[in-house]
C-alpha cells in the first residue's frame, strides 16, 4: 500500500511527515513475513498430514491458512520497496500482482474467520440449521464462492494500480493515476462496504445472540453451557481480531481517502489522518500471525463430533 498519486495542489499545500512509515512498515512487515510463513506453513502440514477426517470448520480454516499464506508471500517485496523509501526497482506488472495479491487474501481471510464464526454459532445457537448447511459439501462450495467472489472484485486493481516517476524514484501506488482516482475512491468503498462492513455487522450479530444463548437458562445448563462456551471463545478470538487487525485499518484508509478526494480540511487533520492510516497498516498484516490462534481452539477446544 502507499501514498496516492501527488497532486501537484495539493503537494504545495500540505507538506506530509512521513519518514517513520520507511522504518515502521519495512520492519513490520519482515517481522509479520517471518512469523506469518512459519505458522502458516506448519498449520497447512496440519491439516494436510495430521487432521484426518476432516470437518467444516478444517475446511474453512485450511483455506484461511493459504490466504494468510499468499499474504505473508506479498509482504517482502513491499518491506523492500518501503526500506528503499518508495522506490519500485521491479515492473510494473509486478506492482500490480503484489496490490491484487495483498487485498486478495486480506479479503479472504475476512470472509473465511466470517465463515468459522457462523459455522460455531449455528452449531450452538441454531441446531436445525446446523444440521442441514453444516455438511462437508456446502462448506466446499462456499470455499469456492469465496475465492471467486474475492478475485473478481479484486480483479480492478490490475486497472487502477499503477507506477509513476517522482524524483527520480519508481513509485508503485496503492491506488491510481489522478484521472481515476474518483472512480477508484467508489471502488474502493464498494469494496468496504461488501467485504469488510458486511461480514463484521454479521460477526457483531452472531456475537450478541451468543451471549444471550449464554445467559439463557437451560435444562442441562452444566453440560449445554460447557460446550456453548468452547464456540464463543471462538467467536471472541474473531471478534479480537477484527477489532484490533481490521477495524483501524479500513476506518483509518476511508478518512484517508475522503480528505485527499475532497482536498478541503486543514493541513494538521490531513497529516494526522495520513500517519494514522500508515500506522495502522502493520494491524492488518499482524492477522496472519493471530490466526494460528484459531487453529489452537479448534484443536483444543472441539466440539462434540456430531457438531464440530
């Protein structure tokens, strides 16, 4: 990710403070590569070598370990881009694949931490549905949905991304030329408001009606809240990550976007908004070294075999 193409108003207006994110996001970034390669590689011979049979929730979690996977992947070639303080050595082509591949599997894993979530709350909260939907084949398809669903609204950034020459140094941008930028701004916020704002109302609601469920009284409450309890400690881990990983990043890059298109708040609102948003970028990254976490519930903390 980085900086819009520069206005030239806009560029003798505001100055930008920006020298901390050519430390911050090469560090963070190789750090998250690291972490994220390791954990992620052990967790897919898991699933391949050790987990057999598997069930719904492996499903969902093995695909969300090739997402995070192809995330961490995308990772050194940026962390070298920012060390070299924006300067693309690569093609252009090559910019445009490492953008699409960076919010391909950002995306995806949204979506399939969306999936565990309503997969352990039906199986707690919603039986019958459980029942009927929680089946190996559904949970394939909607793997596949997933995938293409995201690679098609993805599919834009090959058209919008693009490198320019700015003193002297290649630049690759997250976003697009100044002459698309209004077009790439309603892209942009299709994009929030399907795949982030969407999954997160839905993960909010499951949440909620977890915790009623909870403190409903039952017949067998001993044995009946024991295993609800297992599910949500799920949902929570989720619920963690959103908040910590994705929600500052996305609120963080929306008002980024809005002041830059708008070109009207003050020069102070626009520096803070702009260091915000650059100082939230490592949160996303961090979400493909937490998500082993999961892993470790499920392994640990499983449900009865008629409903895990």
């Amino acid at each position: 990710m980085d900086d819009l193409p520069e206005d030239e108003n806009l560029t003798y207006r505001c100055i930008f403070d920006e020298d901390f994110k050519y430390i911050l996001l090469p560090v963070s970034y190789s750090i998250v590569f690291v972490l994220g390669l390791i954990l992620n590689v052990f967790a897919l011979f898991i699933f391949i070598f050790r987990i057999r049979p598997w069930r719904v929730v492996n499903i969902f979690m093995f695909n969300l370990a090739v997402s995070d996977l192809l995330y961490v992947l995308s990772l050194p070639l940026l962390a070298y881009y920012y060390s070299k303080a924006n300067d693309w050595p690569f093609s252009e082509p090559l910019c445009k694949i490492v953008r699409f591949l960076f919010y391909t599997s950002l995306y995806c894993s949204i979506l399939f931490l969306l999936c565990i979530s309503i997969f352990r709350f039906l199986a707690v909260c919603c039986p019958i549905w459980f029942v009927r939907w929680g089946k190996i084949w559904y949970a394939k398809v909607v793997s596949v949905c997933i995938w293409v669903v995201v690679v098609i609204m993805q599919s834009p950034t090959f058209y919008f991304v693009t490198t320019s020459i700015n003193d002297n140094s290649t630049v690759c941008h997250d976003t697009s030329s100044i002459e698309l930028f209004d077009d790439f701004v309603v892209y942009s916020t299709v994009n929030l408001a399907v795949l982030f704002c969407v999954p997160f109302t839905i993960l909010i609601v499951c949440y909620c009606y977890m915790i009623y469920v909870l403190v409903k009284p039952t017949e067998s409450a001993a044995q009946v809240s024991k295993s609800k309890r297992k599910s949500v400690k799920m949902i929570i881990t989720v619920m963690v990550v959103f908040i910590i990983c994705f929600l500052p990043f996305h609120i963080t890059r929306t008002l980024y976007y809005y002041y830059r298109k708008v070109d009207l708040a003050p020069c102070p609102t626009l520096n803070v908004v702009n260091a915000a948003y650059k100082s939230t970028r490592p949160l996303a990254s961090v979400n493909s070294c937490i998500d082993p976490i999961l892993y470790f519930l499920v392994w640990r903390f499983r449900l009865r075999p008629n409903t895990s």
